[in-house]
C-alpha cells in the first residue's frame, strides 16, 4: 500500500529537539487510510510524533500521493538512537494492514551553524563566523584543520570558501559551554549559486556543515567598507586605561560615513580577538561580550558618528601577563543590510611596557583559577563517598553526577555562592547501580570533574 522510507533526522545535541518528516508515498491506484500510527524500540524515549504539526489518525493519502508524518527527535544521552514507525493502514475496507519504516537520528554535545553568505560580490571576498559550541561537560579537541570540499560526494577542495586568513590555524580546543568562532571567507568571479561543506572532525563526532553564497556584480547601490582596530596609543603600561576603535578607511574605491547613513545605519556585529595576557575588557565596558579567552563579540550596536573615520569605541586596560605585544583584529563583521560590503579588515597591535627588572608577570593573571576536586574517597565506593574539592574564589558552583553515557543522573549541589577555600561533600551512593559516574563540578571560571567507580 505505501512505502514508508528509512529517514535519518540527523544530528541534536543532548537535551535539545530536531524536527524531521519521513516521507510516506502510496503505491496504490486506491486512496489509503492511515489509521493510526506509533514508535516502536528501545529508544522510544528520544522520538516523538509531532502531532500538533501532523495527524497521524485516519488521514487519506490518495492513491501514488505522499503524506509527511513530522518526528521530533530529542535525545537524552549519546549514542546513535532508531525506532520503527509503524502505521496502520487500511484501503476502504474493514481489514487493516502495518507497515513500518526506521527513524534515525544522531545524539551530540557539538553544535555548528550552517552558513548562508547570500550576497557575494565577484571578486571581493566576504567573511561569516562558523560558530563551533561545545554544550557538553567535557573539553572538545579539534586536531586536524577544517576541510572545506565542492559536496559531500567530491573531494575536491572548494575555490570559493576558505578559512580566512586572520583565523587561528588548528588544533582547536573547546571549553565546556565555549563557542569557537572561526571566520570564513566567501571570494569567486564567477557568477551564480555555489555551495561546499565544511568537514569539522572532534574526538567525538564528525560535523559536516553547509557553506552557500549567491556572487553577483557590484551595482551602484552597493557600498564598499573597509575597517579595522586602532589602539588610542601602540604602547602602555600595565594598569594603564586605553581605548580602541573601529576605523573607517576611505580610499577612492571605498564608502564613507554618508553611504552607511544613506542606507540607514543599519545594525552591526563584529569580533574583536585580542591576546588576554596584554589587553582585557574594562570592567565597566558593556559593549564586548566574551566569546572565548581571546574573543569578544560586539552584538547588535549601531555606529556612533562622532568623527568620520572612527565609528565606535570600546575602552580596556593593559596587563601584564606571559607576553608583551598583542594583536588587534576585527572578525567577521557583519552588516544587517544587504548593500553593505566589506573588503579585508586591516589589524594593528599594543605593547605592553613591563619592567624587564620586574619579569614578565608583574600583576595577577587574568585568568581566573578553576576550581579543582582535590579527593574522591573512597573510590570505589558503595554506600558513600566524600567529595574533596578547592574554589579559588567566591563563586556560584553547581555539581552535578552523570552516568558512562553523559547523562545527567542528579544535581548534588546547585545554586549556592561558596567563599574561596577547601570543601567536603558526601555524596549517598546507596541507589545508584554499578559502573563508572562522573562527577562535575561548574562555576563561571570553569569545570572540574572525577570519574567514580559505584560496585554492589
């Protein structure tokens, strides 16, 4: 009566939905009832029919025509997840007969936007920020570099979409709850659609992402940017307050102030990275948004105009850490109009001026310690087990126990300030089934966590 296919819905990450539709074609010259429909599996918990998208109870498909029965797909742990859709189908009559076909889909804590460069001009390059987020409770590692092809099925390395040149080169490493940020660039003279996948390889899981661009030729309408970073001084002293600014730079062929005005002064993003170890954020400065270490993202301003070439401000402070001299370079800007174009943004740098007597490192580190678990004992445990553990300083913790599979198990403690200083924690085991269980300890500085071995 009907062909029910085998659908991959693809990847979600853990605690999240994906939505997909497996698509139902008849096969018969009558139309065909579908009754009813149910999963089936193990792994019922992660599927779900969307019924408020699609009904499944007696719904016609007339004869060779197609229905979609929509899946939403939310996993609770890794591991690769099936079920059966079974339907029940019936032709007029009063017998009825099943069918089913398989739903697929692929849990991760690894999650990547595809990106849609839409306007391209011929032969200028345009850049977008692959935006790399690591949701889970452990460290992601990328080692190899980022392979950009022509499609899936052609190993041929894509011409048009290249890492961009200010991008960091691999390996890569992704904090728990970090995003990576990786700025790539659009550059063809050949008119059209063209489109290339990004192959991004974790110790994890393996992520492909779609890359698309429409390239046309430059009209009257369209307005040419270039901009880059300017320090209000190239050099300072450790504790001494700069400023830095995002530059316009005019030349024959580029755009001024009047031509952002002209189409409005539209919203704007961009990233600024900067070496944390001799430049850092003011503390009252709101402007910047930490993305990563060494990452910060201007969200959604428009630009002040207070003097023709310099658009914006943002203020920092010099430190001292493991070097002296930093760069300053403006990422992937982006412009919410489609008029607005940007050739490759100039970088500049500062240098912090340390007193060689006094070594490098002549202030606190930036980076604020993490904490740490000192002790888990006894290990393994059966009815309890004390958690050892240090804060470096005052800050909201949580800790947490997963499963082998990185499932959340509980919450042992949440919500709660703690001073600087050493913890124990008891933790009751008594429930718990043999096996291995992580222990997760998380504040805004960063995570801590130890394996533990449950025996009965």
């Amino acid at each position: 009566l009907v062909v029910i296919p085998t659908t991959d819905i693809g990847r979600s990450v853990v605690g999240r939905t994906r939505a997909g539709n497996v698509e139902i074609t008849s096969v018969s010259d009558v139309s065909v009832r579908i009754a009813h429909a149910r999963l089936e599996g193990a792994d019922i918990a992660s599927f779900r029919i969307d019924t408020s998208a699609t009904s499944v109870r007696d719904v016609t498909i007339p004869a060779f025509g197609t229905y979609s029965v929509r899946i939403n797909f939310s996993p609770l742990s890794l591991g690769a997840k099936q079920v059966r859709l079974v339907l029940t189908l019936s032709n007029g009559g009063t017998s009825t007969t099943e069918r089913s076909g398989i739903v697929r889909g692929t849990p991760t804590f690894v999650d990547a936007n595809d990106l849609n460069f839409g306007d391209v001009l011929a032969g200028f390059s345009k850049v977008t920020n692959l935006a790399i987020e690591n949701l889970g409770r452990d460290t992601i590692r990328i080692r190899e570099a980022i392979k950009i092809t022509k499609s899936l099925r052609d190993t041929a390395i894509s011409t048009v979409f290249q890492l961009d040149p200010t991008a960091p080169q691999a390996p890569y490493t992704i904090l728990p709850n970090a995003t990576l940020s990786l700025p790539i660039q659009a550059l063809s003279s050949i008119l059209g659609e063209t489109s290339a996948t990004a192959r991004i390889v974790t110790a994890q899981d393996t992520l492909r992402i779609d890359l698309k661009a429409s390239v046309r030729n430059q009209t009257p309408q369209d307005v040419l940017l270039q901009l880059g970073l300017e320090p209000s001084t190239t050099a300072a002293v450790p504790g001494s307050r700069i400023k830095v600014f995002l530059r316009l730079y005019k030349t024959a062929t580029t755009g001024s102030v009047s031509d952002i005005n002209n189409v409005g002064n539209p919203l704007f993003t961009f990233d600024v990275r900067m070496n944390r170890n001799v430049l850092v954020p003011a503390g009252d400065e709101s402007k910047l948004v930490a993305l990563s270490p060494n990452v910060y993202r201007v969200p959604q301003t428009r630009l002040e105009f207070s003097d023709p070439t310099k658009l914006l401000s943002f203020d920092c402070v010099v430190v001292a850490g493991d070097t002296t001299r930093t760069a300053l370079e403006l990422l992937a800007p982006t412009w919410a109009s489609s008029r607005i174009f940007l050739l490759p943004s100039f970088s500049s740098s500062l240098t912090a001026l340390v007193s060689r007597a006094g070594g490098l490192r002549l202030i606190t580190p930036t980076v604020a310690p993490t904490p740490a678990i000192t002790a888990v004992k006894p290990n393994p445990a059966n009815v309890e087990t004390v958690i050892a553990y240090t804060l470096f300083q005052t800050e909201l913790l949580e800790i947490t126990l997963f499963d082998a599979r990185g499932a959340k198990i509980r919450t042992v403690l949440s919500g709660g300030e703690q001073n600087a200083g050493d913890y124990n924690l008891t933790l009751k085991t008594s429930d718990l089934a043999s096996g291995q269980y992580r222990i997760v300890i998380t504040t805004p500085s960063g995570t801590a966590q130890e394996s533990i071995n449950i025996v009965r």
